[in-house]
DNA sequence: TGAGAGGGAA
DNA sequence: CTAGATCCCTCTCA
C-alpha cells in the first residue's frame, strides 16, 4: 500500500530515492536491485537508476511489469508518475516480445507484437542480417549474435530460443576424489546451476551468475559442465587461475588430468576440456590485425564456454562471442560492474543475469565471513595541502592518496588489531615501501618472483608473520591468503569492481566466527574523498555500511 | 633447450 | 587520463 509512512519516491525524471535510515530500507534495496542500479548513496538518501537494460534483467529472472509495480507501490510515499510507469512498462514489456527461433535449417525472428516490427524495419543497420521472404524475416545461423547485438543497440533485446549446439559429448561427474564420494554442493550453488541449465528449455543455457569470492563460483562451473556433459572451454584472466581451475577439476570431478589441457603462452594443449587465458586469445602480432589464437574457438566442438571473472572481458573477445551463440556460455563474476559501458555488450552476447544471491544474504546464512567496513578520513597535513592546490589535476589525487598522515592511522590500526592476520593494501608502490619501512612488514608487488610470493603467503598462512603489504597483485591474485583485517590506504580511482575484490579476500568464513574488519583510509576534502565514495558504490549496493571515523577514532557518521 | 630480459598491448 | 600488473611474444645467452 502506498503510504507516506514508506520510505521510496520515484521521481517525474524516472529516478528512485530511497530513505536508507528507515526500518525498511534493507528490504527495499533487495527489492529495488531486482530492476535498478544504485546511483548515489549519500548519507540518508540513496539514489536507483531504471535502465532498459536493468528492467531487461529483472524480465529475464521473471519479473513481470504489474508484479513489479504492484511489489514497488508496497514501498513508496506516493505513487509513481504516471510517464515513468508508462516508460517502463514499455521498456520491461519489450523483453520477449522479439523471439529468435529455429525454422529448419535456419533461424526465424519472430515479432509477437506488430507494432515492433514496424519500428524494427527502419532501423538500416540490421538490414545485413535479415532476409525477409513470404512475410517471414529469416537470418543466417552465423548472423545469429551480430543481429542479437545491433537490435540490442538499438533498445530491441531478442528473446534467443534457437537452442545450442551440444557440442562433443564427455562425461563428467562431480566427486570429491580425496574421499572417493559424490561432492555436495551448497543449496544456493545447486540453484545457481538449475537456473543455467533448464531441462528442455531452450533459453536456458546462456547468462551470468553472480557471488561473492568465496562462495565458490569455481564449484558452480563445474556443476554445469556435469549438467552439460560436454567438452568445454574455460576462459579466464591470468595464469594463476587456470591453473587453480585445473586443480579444482582434478580434485572434484571424474575427468583425468588427461583430459584437461591448459593453452597459455609456455604450454599450449588443446583437450576435452581446455582452459586458456584472455590474453592469450586477444594477443596480436605487432601491427597486423589477426588474432591468431581464436582458432582454439573452433580447435574442438565445445559445447559450453565458461567466462570466468565476465567482467573483464576484452572486447575483441565479444566479437568471437558474437560468433558463438548456438554454443552454451556462462558468465562468472563476483560484481557485474565495468567501468566501461560495456554491460550491454555482455547482457546480449554472454547473456543476462541470471543468478545473484546478495553478499549480505550468504553473510546471515553463515557461508561467508561477518565484516564489518570503516571509512577513516584524515586531513591533508598544510605542506601538502599546498602541494595538492597547486598540482595540475592529474597528480592532485596522487598526492591526496598518498598522504603522510596515514601512516600514523596504520600504526594505530595495526596495534588495534594485533595478533590477527592484516593485510595492507594500496596502488602507490612508493607508498606501500615506506609503509613497509615503518612497519617492518614484508611487501608483495608485481616485481616480486612468484617463489618469494608463494613463501611470503605460507608463512602468513602459517602466522609466522601478521602483516603483509599487498599491491595491486592483489586484485589478480587467486592464491593471496584471507586475513580478517584488510586496510586500504589507497585505490584506483573509482574502481567499485576493486573495492569489492578487496573485501572478499576477507570473506572466508573463520573457524572462530570473527567479524572481518576492511578499513578504507581517506583524505578529507580532497579526489581522495571524491574516488572512496564511488568505489564504496557496489559494496553499499550489496548492503555493506561504511561506518566514517576520524582520525581520532570517533565515529563520525554512516554511510550505507 | 630453457631461462630471463625486454617490448607491446589492453 | 593516471599507476600498476599481467600476459603474450621475441631475442639473447649459456
């Protein structure tokens, strides 16, 4: 019921504000993330965005319009202006309503609107890819992805229902090879891979499924390669991690380390099931245009192609993808959020969202860790505060990042926390070294060999050392221990997909059942201030609260 | 034959 | 855009 005692009103430009004080604000933001985004999260009133393409999600989970609205009114003072509920319906309703089907041998768009169609055929760059004939608009099988894509463009999603390819066959099964039996799976990983893979449904088989690091995304690619029972092509972004994905396979399927080839720059194999990098892939000769590693594409019929950490993916990459679409792809990521714009490139050719169970949600069922995140702001000492004025304002962020008054702010966080594992992390090389001088603590960068890494991590494992500093290695890193503290002293601009990436590595859930501490340090009134807050815009998305703290460990406010 | 440095790319 | 990390390839040296 609409009540002014409600905490949400959506404004005549389409915008949702929402009190974030209110004793309902928590179950509205899980409700409003189902078809918005979160725009700003000041103090008191946070700001959703409706796109097209977040309604398009939310109508490829199911949601319809009037359930939408009906669900929306339950929270807002007043009722949504009638142009808005218009736009939408209009935006949410267009999902479906263009199928792509299988007609013989080739494909069929289908228009269970007219008026659709009508708008549709002036639109000259999808005339390429149709071939209309008796009435009916016909596209080439090849052309499948390139029409997908343009009508996308264009604000037409196409509701694909020409099937997939199956691909070679193989079969997997999960197990737990250590103790010789089936592996059990976790209620929301099971539901995760029911949702990809709908027996007899022919839209189910393509999308991206979003957790949180730690919930084991890895488990859930596997229990649809088991689903699938094909030959696979896993796609991922460092060495590291194909070489993790190779471990998880050896140890929880029944595929032999035989059948498992990896396809990097040192050992190139193609098997059943292969796994290469991104990089690998989009590699070119300097100054041609080929790609000579996207044959791997064709090298065997894969018959599911796993994107791991989706949200990296380089464009070039699209355009294979775009080549693809009769094979099964899934998306993993742990925050569908790019930097780039390019989240329609991944909604139309990897797929729409499909699964995302909040971070806060695995939290209260005890899968992964308590945290709890502070934002500590600091002033700019008058040296450097001169410093900063007079910088041109593309160092002027550096200085602030890179504030000395910080490190008295680490002294005193490391000696609050004393005795547990914390790990320091920042973007600025000279930084994390003088921090390392005052602390005495080891520093990991990329310059260090992977051996000194790999030592440095087990005796951090084993608690022989507390504190380690950590760089942007960080961000790739699959093998970096968990700790239960983590201080930020400085990140990349506005990157929310590191801030999030950052939290999770304190994420597993300990044997004590402590609270994960992640501290954010900030510099008052500066592009430090201004960067924290749109980094902190996924994790409050996700419902983490920044509680602010001064210097002198007051608490100062809450941003959530 | 393999390790290691260096350049280019995204 | 920044600064940094990573990966690919090629070249050199033993």
């Amino acid at each position: 019921m609409i009540s002014y005692s409600n905490p949400v009103i959506v404004l005549n430009d389409g915008n949702i504000m929402a009190e974030s004080e209110h004793v309902l604000y928590s179950e509205a933001r899980e409700f409003l993330l189902q078809f918005s985004e979160l725009l700003k999260s000041p103090q008191g009133l946070h700001t959703y965005r409706v796109t097209p393409l977040t309604l398009w999600n939310s109508a490829s989970i199911g949601w319809t319009f009037d359930l939408l609205m009906s669900r929306l009114e339950s929270y807002c003072k007043f009722p949504v202006p009638s142009h808005i509920e218009a736009q939408w319906k209009e935006w949410l309703e267009r999902y479906g309503k263009i199928v792509l089907e299988k007609d013989g041998g080739t494909l069929r768009l289908r228009f269970k609107d007219e008026k659709l169609e009508e708008k549709i055929i002036g639109h000259q760059e999808i005339i390429p890819y149709i071939n209309k004939k008796n009435g009916k608009w016909r596209v080439a099988p090849r052309d499948r992805g390139l029409l997908k894509q343009k009508l996308l463009g264009a604000g037409f999603p196409v509701y694909d229902l020409a099937g997939y390819d199956d691909g070679k066959p193989l079969p997997v099964f999960l197990r737990d090879k250590l103790n010789g039996v089936p592996l059990v799976l976790r209620p929301y990983q099971v539901k995760a891979i029911d949702t990809f893979y709908r027996e007899g449904n022919a839209n189910g088989g393509n999308g991206v499924i979003v957790l949180p690091c730690g919930a084991g995304k890895t488990v859930i690619g596997l229990g649809i390669m088991e689903k699938c029972q094909c030959e696979t092509l896993i796609l991922t972004n460092n060495t590291t991690s194909v070489l993790q994905w190779k471990r998880e396979i050896i140890e929880k399927t029944s595929l032999a380390e035989d059948q498992i080839g990896i396809y990097v720059g040192t050992w190139k194999e193609v098997k059943p099931v292969t796994i290469s990098t991104y990089q690998m892939l989009t590699y070119r000769q300097t100054g041609t245009t080929r790609f000579p590693h996207f044959s791997l594409f064709n090298r065997r019929r894969w018959g599911l192609v796993i994107y791991d950490e989706v949200h990296l993916l380089p464009a070039p990459i699209f355009r294979v993808t775009a080549e693809i679409q009769a094979t099964r792809r899934l998306g993993l990521t742990a925050a569908l959020v790019r930097e780039d714009g390019c989240e329609e490139d991944v909604f139309g050719l990897v797929g729409p969202k499909i699964y995302d169970i909040p971070w806060r949600k695995l939290e209260k069922e005890g899968w992964i860790a308590k945290a709890v995140c502070y934002e500590i702001r600091m002033d700019l000492g008058e040296k450097e505060r001169e410093k900063y004025l007079s910088a041109s304002p593309k160092h002027q962020y550096r200085i602030a990042a890179e504030n000395p008054g910080k490190m008295e702010v680490i002294r005193r966080l490391l000696k609050k926390h004393q005795g547990e594992k914390i790990l320091v992390i920042g973007q600025y090389i000279h930084q994390l070294k003088t921090i390392s001088a005052m602390t005495g603590a080891p520093l990991i960068t990329g310059e260090t060999s992977q051996l000194v890494r790999e030592s440095q991590y087990n005796k951090f494992n084993r608690g022989e050392i507390s504190v380690l500093i950590v760089s942007k290695v960080a961000n790739f890193a699959v093998d970096l221990p968990d700790a239960s503290i983590a201080i930020q002293v400085s990140g990349s601009f506005g990157s929310r997909q590191e801030e999030a990436q950052r939290l999770g590595r304190l994420l597993r859930p300990k044997t004590d059942d402590r609270t994960s501490h992640f501290y954010s340090l900030v510099t008052k009134q500066t592009k430090d201030e201004e960067f924290a807050l749109r980094r902190h815009r996924f994790l409050t998305e996700q419902g983490y609260q920044y509680i602010i703290m001064d210097e002198k460990d007051e608490k100062v406010g809450f941003l959530s």
